[in-house]
C-alpha cells in the first residue's frame, strides 16, 4: 500500500501566525528581482504564472500574500516582504509588519502590507516603515505605478501608512476572511 500525504492550500492551511497581526507567516510569490508575475491559483493552491511582466521592470521585493486573510481586492492581503536575500517561490516567512502601501489598480483599492523577515538579521530591526530609506519609497512606487504601463492599465500609489495602519488593515482582512470561510452559514 503506498503512503499518501495530503498537502494544505497555502491560503486555506497555512496559519496567519500566532502573533499575528505584528508578526505573520507568508506565503512568497514571486521573489525578488523577478519579471515573472507569479500567483497562487484559488481553486488547487498551486503558483501559477500569471504573465511576465511587459516591460524590463524586476519585483524590487519578495512579493507575497498572507494566509487566512481576505482583502478588499477579493484576494488573500498581499505583502511586500523585505529581505537581504531572494525567497524562493512557496515559502513561508515570518515577517514583522511595519506598513503599507496603499494603492488603486485599475481604480479598485489593493493595499500591499510592508514587513521584513523576521529571521533575518541584516533587516529585522526595523520597526516602523519611516526607518526605511527614503529611496525604497521612490523604488516601490515607480515600479507599481508603472509596471503594468505597457499593459494600458493603470496602477495608482496613494500614500504608505505607519504600522498601525498596517495592523489595522490586517486585523480586519482576518475578520473578512473568517466571516466568509470558517463562520457556519
């Protein structure tokens, strides 16, 4: 008889994190410095690729999601995960929340949270989005408002919030997604 092993959906199995929202796991997408638009597919929990990106434009992030989380955007809450090393796609991290970017794409909110990883001792002193160079604000708003240019669509950057607006964001995209999939209807 073989032995099989059931394997959880990443967005379904994987917990949100026991300290969350400060500190929550993630699932990596797309790792940084990547031109591939990798996503996690609903319905079999598996990445796919989405498209690669149009123009010479490269993830300036690890670019991932959060489990157990269900944003505005109809998706699992998105996050920005920095690093001092590129995480391979499938991954969980832990990392510590320190902000968001808030942004419209395509005229329709898409928060993309802002943590470092927490194992990592080149980055995980930083606590609050303003220690961040103010470059990285620059680099991360030119690649989002600009990377789906060729595409004809249009990616607006409103404005990055403090931690607390982060953790905001995150508590209630837990509250949206344990309302939809695990309260008894």
């Amino acid at each position: 008889m073989i032995k099989t092993t059931q394997v959880l959906h990443p967005w379904h199995g994987v917990e949100t994190g026991k300290n969350a929202p400060e500190f929550v796991n993630c699932v990596v997408e797309i790792p940084q410095g990547s031109r591939s638009k990798y996503e996690i597919d609903k319905a079999s929990g598996l990445l796919k690729l989405d498209r690669v990106i149009y123009s010479s434009f490269h993830y300036p992030a690890n670019y991932g999601f959060i489990p157990q989380t269900y944003g505005d955007d109809k998706d699992p809450l998105d996050i920005l995960i920095i690093s001092s090393m590129t995480i391979q796609p499938m991954c969980i991290v832990e990392a510590k929340v320190i902000g968001v970017m808030q942004m419209l794409d395509g005229g329709e909110g898409d928060d993309k949270i802002i943590g470092v990883a927490a194992n990592d001792p080149a980055i995980n002193y930083y606590e609050n989005i303003e220690e961040l160079p103010k470059h990285f604000f620059s680099e991360l708003r030119h690649f989002f408002e600009q990377y789906k240019v060729l595409e004809k669509k249009t990616v607006k950057v409103e404005e990055f919030g403090n931690k607390q607006q982060a953790l905001g964001i995150i508590k209630e995209a837990m509250e949206s997604y344990h309302k939809l999939f695990t309260e008894e209807k």
